[in-house]
C-alpha cells in the first residue's frame, strides 16, 4: 500500500514537472511573440508620425478642399506609396475623423498600381474599431491589436495625426501591417531565439533525467537500506526464539526434575530446587530495561538473554535519551554487530571470566557507545574493518568477515570515529562516536 502511495505520489511528480516545464516553453514563446508584435506596433507608430508631419500640408489641405481624384490626390497618393513600399506596410492612408465611432479612409496607397482607381472611392468607412478612433478624435495616436477583416485579412494598425501650421489636426495617417509580414519578423526572431528554446528543452530534458536518477538511487538506497535492517532484525527475531526455546526446554526439564522429587517424597530437595528456580527467574525479570528507545529496549534485552544462555555476565549502563539524531535502523545496525562480537568472543572463555559491559552515554557534542568484552585478543585496527577479515574461524557456508566493515560505513556516514582496542590481557573495546552537530 505504502509503495502504491509513492509510486502514485513520483508520477503525480513527474506529470506536474512535465506540465510546468511545456507551460514555462510555451509562455517563453508567447511573451516573445508579443514583444515582436509590440516593437513592431511602436516602429510603424513613429513611421506614422515622421510620415505625418512630412506630409505637404499645403497640397493636403488643397485636397481636402476639393476631395476628389485630381492632381493633389494623386501627388499625395504617390508619396504615401513610396513610403509604403519603404516600410513593407500593407496599407499606408490619411483618415478623416470627424466623430468618435466611424472613420473615413480619404487618400490610400495599397500593394496594387497607382493607377488602378476604378474600385477605391474616397470617404468611405474604414475599419480602424472604435475604440482607437475614439482616441483619434480626442487626438492622440493609436495602436490596435491584429485585426482580423473578412475583406482585408489579417493585420495591424496605428495612426498618428496630420496637423498644419498652427497644430490644427486635418486629419489621420494610417499604417497597416499584415500578419504575413509580423509572421515573418516573428519567424527571423523565433530563429535567433531558438537556442534559447533549445536550453529550455534541454533543461527539461536534464531536469527528468535527473529526477529518474534520483527516484531509482533513492529505490535502491532504500532497497539496500530495508535490506541491512531486515537482516539485523531477522538476527535479532532469531536470537530471541532460540532463547526462548531454550528457556521452555530448560523449564520442561525443571518441572520433571520437580515433579519426580515430589513423587519419591523429598520435598526438602524440591523445595531448595525451587529456590534454585525462582533466583533464575528473577534473573530473567532483571532483564526488563527501562529505556526510552524502544528499538534499543528489545535490542539489548534480546543480548541480554542471549549472554545469560551462554553464561555471559553482561552489564548495561543505558541513559535515559531518545538518541533521535541518529536513524533507528544505523543505531541498531551499529550496537548489534559490535555486540554480537563480544559475546563471540567472551564464550570462548571459561565460564567465570565472560564479562561484557556497555556504557551509552549522551553530551552536548556527541553519542558515545563504549562496549568492552574478554577474549582473545584481535588482530591490526587497519585489517578489522575490511571487508571479509574475521577472527573467527569460517563455518560452512557462513559469511564472515561483515559486522565491523557496515559498522564502520554507517559509522562514516555520520562522519563519526570508530575504533578498536585489544589489550594483551584478554580485553577488547570497541569506541564509537557520533557527533551531534
């Protein structure tokens, strides 16, 4: 279930990092479309004002006294072709705007011959929308966004008035520029920026490579992780069984031992046997530690009993700390190992000099785990910690040589100290600090 969870919670993570990556791309395109359509509303904007105020006034205004296809009509005409032709502009014109809905196209230079007259009549109703030529008629310049007309396609607009002399607006110049040419600038710039597109591509591509990488290393850390848990947990489960089972074939045996001395009347014999009993028993309630890790609690009960079965003397010096800096799991792995080679070592003794102390300690810099045994003594700190060196002898088709080389590698990955000291006089202790900062 717990799987299923993380599994939906990584796609969910990855569809999301997908989504807003494109929506990253795709407002990158949009925000560079729009510029391009901004720089080349403001170019043909200021086109429009130097063509205004070029414009001969004298000859315009002898036009607008007699609005027909004469000679001034024309000489404006070819003037506002040839800067149409300049600019690439799709339509170049003067407006007449004498209220604030409808404008009047007066004189128009379009992408046809000069002299193709027959269709176009002057005053007629332009298709600037409202709102600019409500702006037109307060007298300010306008700007529109692309236009789409039925009849003249799709476009873009601005207008600068036309004054005289005395600053008298007779009228409007307007630039039209098509799509296709907007189009056009829009392509050259996308060409230019595309490296910049490519990055972005690329940055999501790096950014799910990493992700993937990561989501299999955190699996297989996890993997190895559960694994080296499970292992010392399923050591621990079966260390507990087999005291447990030797502890129910121990009293099996006691109870007929009690029973038959009752059978044969020595009630004095079953009554010191008792005795003998009930002091093992209180034995095994001192085993009851009353510390504040549960992981450690079960940890060091469970050596405990397995010290007594071999007649180890184990004692204990436990503070009452949570020791919540360093993982349950590294805890465990760490004092169970080291733990596990004392009591290898201490029964190989007689019976009366198996001793195994361990002293935790808690302080402001640092956890600090002392663990002393009798034993033989062990060979070079140096080769200890390889891994594959033991000390013991290699039952078949049993691994050695592990304990102290994962101890170390969790030890090094709280950047802490191990290290190992063998006395000639039969005692070993095993140091292991781990610093809290």
């Amino acid at each position: 279930m717990k799987s299923h969870k993380v599994k939906k919670i990584l796609v969910l993570s990855t569809v999301l990092l997908i989504f807003f990556s494109a929506l990253n791309v795709y407002i990158s395109y949009v925000k560079m479309k729009n510029t391009v359509q901004e720089s080349i509303a403001n170019q043909s904007l200021q086109a429009a004002r130097s063509i205004a105020s070029s414009i001969d006034i004298d000859t315009y205004q002898k036009f607008l006294s007699n609005p027909e296809k004469n000679e001034h009509f024309r000489e404006i005409q070819v003037y506002l072709n040839d800067v149409r032709e300049k600019l690439g502009s799709l339509y170049v014109y003067t407006l007449e705007v004498d209220n604030p809905k409808v404008s009047k196209t007066m004189i128009l230079a379009h992408s046809g011959k000069i002299d193709n007259l027959d269709n176009y009549q002057i005053g007629v109703a332009c298709t600037v929308p409202e709102e600019q030529v409500t702006k037109a008629y307060k007298g300010q310049v306008y700007v529109t966004e692309v236009l789409k007309d039925p009849d003249y396609g799709e476009y873009l607009s601005v207008g600068a008035p036309i004054k005289d002399d005395d600053g008298k607006i007779l009228g409007y110049l307007g630039i039209d520029t098509s799509i296709h040419t907007i189009n056009q600038i829009e392509g050259a710039g996308l060409k230019r920026n595309i490296l910049i597109f490519a990055f972005n591509g690329l940055f999501i591509f790096i950014v799910l490579g990493s992700f993937l990488f990561m989501q299999k290393w955190y699996q297989r850390e996890v993997k190895k992780e559960v694994g080296h848990t499970e292992n010392t947990y399923q050591t621990e489960i079966k260390t507990l069984i087999t005291s447990v089972s030797s502890l129910r074939h121990d009293f099996s045996n006691h109870i007929l031992v009690l029973h038959g001395l009752l059978k044969i009347g020595e009630s004095e014999k079953a009554l010191q046997y008792a005795s003998t009993l009930f002091k093992e028993v209180e034995t095994i309630e001192s085993l009851k530690l009353n510390i504040d890790h549960p992981g450690l609690s079960i940890l060091l009960q469970s050596k405990k009993l397995a010290a007594q079965n071999h007649r180890i003397n184990m004692e204990m010096t436990i503070p009452h700390a949570s020791f919540g800096r360093i993982k349950s799991t590294d805890l465990i792995i760490i004092l169970s190992n080291l733990i596990d080679n004392a009591i290898d070592a201490a029964k190989e003794l007689p019976e009366g000099e198996r001793k195994i102390t361990i002293d935790c300690s808690v302080n402001d810099n640092s956890y600090l785990f002392v663990i002393t045994n009798t034993g033989q003594c062990i060979g070079k700190e140096a080769q200890i910690f390889k891994q594959g060196y033991s000390t013991k002898d290699e039952a078949k088709g049993q691994v050695r040589g592990q304990g102290l080389f994962i101890v170390k590698e969790v030890v090094n990955k709280y950047n802490g100290r191990i290290s190992i000291e063998s006395a000639a006089e039969s005692k070993t202790t095993a140091i292991v600090e781990i610093p809290l900062k």
